[in-house]
C-alpha cells in the first residue's frame, strides 16, 4: 500500500483528522485489517533488524 494511492482517495489527511477527534481511526474493515498487518510487519522487522543489529556489535565487541 503506497502512500500515493492513499492520497488519491479524497481527503485521506482531513479524513484521519476528523476521526483523530474522537480517538479512533476506522476505515473500512478490509482496509484497516490490511492497516494494521502492515504495522505489525513493520514492528516485526524493525524488531529483527535491531536484534542482529544488537548480536553484531556484541560479537564485534566481545572478541
């Protein structure tokens, strides 16, 4: 999902500003499911990345 596409739909930024108000932000269904498992493959790589990341320099460090 590009940002690019998003932006095509009318008022994606005004959309989340208006649902922002009351603290929830809800598209439609398929959309926010694909929504949050991106967010969650996101945490899931960053988290690996930082995990060799953090081996790397321990075993750099450590001989």
């Amino acid at each position: 999902m590009q940002i690019g596409q998003l932006s095509k739909k009318t008022g994606w930024k005004r959309r989340m500003d208006r649902t922002s108000k009351n603290g929830f932000f809800q598209p439609q269904p398929i959309l926010s499911q694909k929504f949050v498992f991106q967010i969650i493959a996101n945490v899931f790589a960053m988290l690996n990345f930082f995990w060799q990341w953090w081996w790397y320099t321990l075993s750099v460090f450590s001989s």
